[in-house]
C-alpha cells in the first residue's frame, strides 16, 4: 500500500512535468517501453533493482541501456532518480498509474476482453462502439483468450465487469437449479 | 458354693472328734451288753443305748455350743437370706431391665418398620422418577431421531439434487463445447453487444 502511494506520487510528479511541456504522453510512451523492457530482461532488472550491486554499478548498467535507448531526457533523469531513490523496482507500478492518469486527460477507457474464440476484427469494432457508448470514453481494448469461457466473451473495465460467456450462463443455470427455480 | 474360714475349719474339726468320741462309746456299751441274760439284758442294753443317747445329745449340744455352730448357721442363713434378697433385688433388676429392653425392642421394631415403610415409600417414589425420566429420555431421543433422519431425508435430497445439477451442467458444458462454432461465437458476442447498448 506505502509502495502503491509512492508509485502515485512519482507518476503524478513525471505527469506534472510532462503537462508543462506538453510531452506527457511521449513520457507514456518511454515509461511504458522501459516497463516492458524490464519485463523482458530479467537479468536487467535483476541488475538495477537489486541492492546486491552498488549504485553506481547499477547506475552504470542503466546509463548504458538508457545511452541506447531513445527516450527523452526528462524520462532518463526520471528513471535515474528512480534507481538512486531505490524505486525502480516499481516501474511497472509507476508505468501503470501514469498511463492511468494520462488515459483520463485524454478521456480513454482502457477495457480487457476475455474471449473464448479470436475476435473478428469488424466483431471487436462493435464491440469497442457499444463499450464507448456505455463509458462515453474513447476505449482501448486488451483481448486475452481463455478457452474455459466456453464462448462469448467477459469485458473488464475498470472495477466494472460484463460477463457474457457461455460459463457465466451455465453457472447461473446450475445455481438456479439448485435453488429450485426450474421445478 | 460355701467358703469355710480357719476358725469355721477348727470348730467343724473338734465336732467332728467330738462325734467321733460318741461313736467310739456307744460302739463299747453295745460290745459289753452282749455278755448278760436276754431279757436283762435287752433292757440294760436299751437303757444304755438311751444314756449312750443322751450322752451323744449332750455331747453334740455341748460341742454345737463350743463351736458356736448355731451362730454359724444362723450366720449362714443370713447370709443365705442376705444372698436370697440380693438375687431377687438383681432378679428385679433385670426383669426391669428385660421388660424395658423389650420395650425398647418393640419401639425399634416399630422404628424399623416406619424406616422400612419410609424406605418403601421413597423407593417407590424414585423408581417412579426414574422411570418418568427414563420415558421423558426415550422420548427425547425419538424425537431427535425423528428430526435427525428428516435432515438427513433433506440433506440427501439436497445432495442428489446437486449432484444431479452438477452432472447436467458439466454435461451441457461438453456438449455446447463440442457444438459452438464461430458462428455461435459471432451470435453470442452479439447479444453481448445488444445487452450492453440497453445498458446506455
């Protein structure tokens, strides 16, 4: 929870200097691929975020990775404040909220689609329509397949849920037969 | 049994020889009277035996009084009476004694009957407690029996009634598994579409 306050207030603060230059969403944009690199490279992770190393060994390997890389200046020193503050094993936290928050200044809905099948690109279309017109936000879609659906799919947006499947509808047949409803 | 003192030993002694004496005399005159004629003879011979008589009493009286034998015996029937009275104070005694055992007897008896009656009373009044409290029990446990095997009716039912839920649903699961194509997909994401824009 102290954790998650804190990945807050670094995303906040990044947002907050973003917005004054008016480059907060190529900071997303770094953020979210420096999130996913160290997903990718565990060794590299492993590496910056362990204490096992000195600071400057770690500052070193991330200078190195950030030398590479084609992220703006402000997001380098951001990330090297990180790693000299001990915070950037939250990253990905960080990389999260700020996208969060960044999805609210541009109004997006970001929604995970559970399905059982693939999607057809003109079905996930209808889709997105509906979803937007219920949220009235511009929503951007993760699809996952998870064959235990059955069918149908299961929308996450936010804490909201729609669930569709095929499961849902056998669970709520079998529990209202179990209640006795059908006899 | 009659204990005997030195000087009632002595005097019983010097009657005794003075008895002897007697005997010894008139065993003599009846020895001398056998030499005369038989008429004579029997006469001397009846008055000597009377003097011998008379002597013998003399003697014994004589010798009662020295030893003081009437004393003796009047001591001793004083003694005996004395002895007599005491027994009929003890025969008393104990009769009064006896009698109020057996009054105490008869009241104990009659305590014991009233314990035992008590006894009677109260054992019948606890087994009749007992077998009201047994009766109570059985019923009790009837009655919990009865409603333990009508749950377990229920429970049982219940349970079949899952089992029977659950074996249909996993079989409707296989079967709509094996039948859903991508056209019941499109058609199910499609009624997802439509619930969701009643929801607008």
């Amino acid at each position: 929870m102290i954790g998650s306050k804190i990945s807050k207030r670094y995303a906040k603060a990044l947002l907050s200097i973003g917005r004054e230059d008016g480059n907060y969403e190529e900071y997303g944009k770094n953020l979210r691929e420096f999130a996913d690199f160290c997903t990718s490279s565990p060794e590299f992770y492993r590496v910056i975020s362990s204490r096992i190393y000195s600071g400057e060994e770690r500052g070193g390997v991330l200078d190195w990775a950030l030398e590479k890389s084609g992220f703006a200046p402000v997001v380098k020193n951001f990330l090297r404040l990180l790693l000299e503050k001990n915070r950037i094993g939250a990253i990905a936290e960080i990389a999260d909220y700020y996208e969060k928050l960044t999805d609210e200044i541009a109004n997006i809905a970001r929604a995970e689609i559970i399905t059982a099948r693939p999607i057809k690109e003109d079905t996930l279309g209808r889709v997105k329509q509906a979803l937007t017109g219920l949220t009235s936000q511009d929503v951007k879609v993760q699809i996952r397949e998870d064959a235990s659906l059955i069918g149908g799919i299961i929308v996450k947006i936010g804490d909201l849920v729609l669930d569709g499947s095929v499961r849902a509808q056998l669970e709520g047949l079998k529990e209202s037969l179990k209640r006795g409803e059908y006899t | 049994m009659i204990h005997l003192g030195r000087t009632t030993k002595k005097r019983a002694l010097l009657l005794g020889c003075a008895l002897f004496c007697v005997l010894a005399t008139y065993g003599l005159a009846i020895a001398g009277g056998h030499g005369g004629g038989h008429d004579d003879a029997r006469t001397v011979d009846l008055i000597y035996r009377f003097i011998n008589f008379a002597f013998l009493v003399i003697i014994l009286v004589v010798v009662l009084k020295k030893t003081n034998a009437f004393g003796f015996l009047a001591k001793r029937r004083e003694e005996i009476r004395q002895e007599m009275e005491d027994l009929k104070r003890r025969k008393e005694a104990a009769e009064r004694r006896y009698k109020e055992l057996e009054q105490k007897f008869k009241e104990f008896e009659v305590q014991r009957a009233q314990i035992l009656e008590q006894y009677k009373a109260e054992g019948l009044a606890e087994k009749e407690k007992i077998i009201a409290e047994a009766k109570e029990r059985a019923r009790q446990i009837l009655a919990q029996a009865d409603r333990t095997i009508e749950r377990e009716i229920l429970e049982a039912g219940a349970r079949l009634k899952r089992q029977v839920v659950e074996a249909a649903a996993e079989r409707a699961r296989e079967i709509i598994s094996a039948k859903l194509d991508d056209n019941d997909q499109d058609n199910l994401i499609k009624d997802f579409i439509e619930r969701v824009e009643k929801l607008h």
